[in-house]
C-alpha cells in the first residue's frame, strides 16, 4: 500500500462537475492499493499518517501531526500509484489490486482515519474519473509504503 500526502490549505475532488469532497487545512492522500495488501498495512499507514508530524509550530518547524492541528482529510484511492515502469515506456498496473481487494481496503483505511482523528472525512468516488484540485502548502510532498515501512 502507497500513499502521497500533501499538505494543503485547501482541496477538493469532483466527479462530473459536482464537488464530493473539499477539506481546508489538512492533508490530501492519494492511496494505492496492491494485490497482496491486507489490514496490516492499513493500520500501520493510517497511524503513521495521522501522528506524521509535519505542520508547523510557532516557530516554522514541522512539529505537529494532523490530529494536533486539528486538521482536515481529504483521501483519494490512486491504483496507477502502484504502476511498474520497468519495462518499456507503457506503465503496467498489475501490482494493483482488484476492486474485490482494493474496495474493502480503502473502506477500512477511511473508517480508521475517522476513528483516529474523531471525526468524518472527505473522499473520493473509488474508481470514478476524479478532478483533483488543491493549494499545496510549503509544499510538503511526502510518500510512504507500508512493504518498506519508509
């Protein structure tokens, strides 16, 4: 499992023209999910996601996670995050999980972040063609795999 999270001042997510998901001050996620995923990795992205300390304190260092800033999320599922491009220039999705795998899982990754962070949060339309927009902040760029634990 692999996410990109970007700290935003703002974000949002329309499908068909029609916004179905806006945060302010928080975190995107785009989240991939692969073949042999399991609630594990859920777990230990979703914990390391919302204690990752990367909003700034009072003096410009990254020093508070979202939950301390009381910000918001924003989660989109992304299978071409789990694109191969070691062979040829045509990127191979075949690490990507199925929507009998992949479906469940980012229910669970949805679920557990509001359990963690008390309250809802925003989403995409799994497996729709999504409009992503957003106001990156400092910018923070950071991507984690839950298989290399990095």
């Amino acid at each position: 499992m692999r996410i990109v999270i970007q700290r935003v001042s703002r974000a949002e997510v329309k499908v068909e023209g029609k916004s179905v998901g806006a945060i302010g001050k928080g975190l995107l996620v785009l989240l991939g999910i692969e073949n042999d995923d399991n609630s594990s990795d859920v777990e230990w992205l979703v914990n390391k996601l919302i204690n990752l300390r990367i909003f700034n304190d009072e003096k410009g260092v990254m020093n508070f996670s979202l939950s301390e800033v009381k910000g918001e999320l924003l989660v989109i599922s992304q299978f071409t995050l789990m694109a191969s491009t070691k062979k040829g220039n045509r990127p191979s999705y075949v690490r990507a999980a199925r929507h009998e795998t992949a479906i469940p899982l980012y229910e669970q990754f949805v679920l557990l972040s509001e359990q963690k962070l008390g309250k809802k949060i925003a989403k995409g339309v799994f497996g729709a063609d999504m409009k992503v927009s957003l106001l990156n902040d400092g910018p923070v760029t950071i991507v984690i795999d839950s298989k290399n634990k990095e």
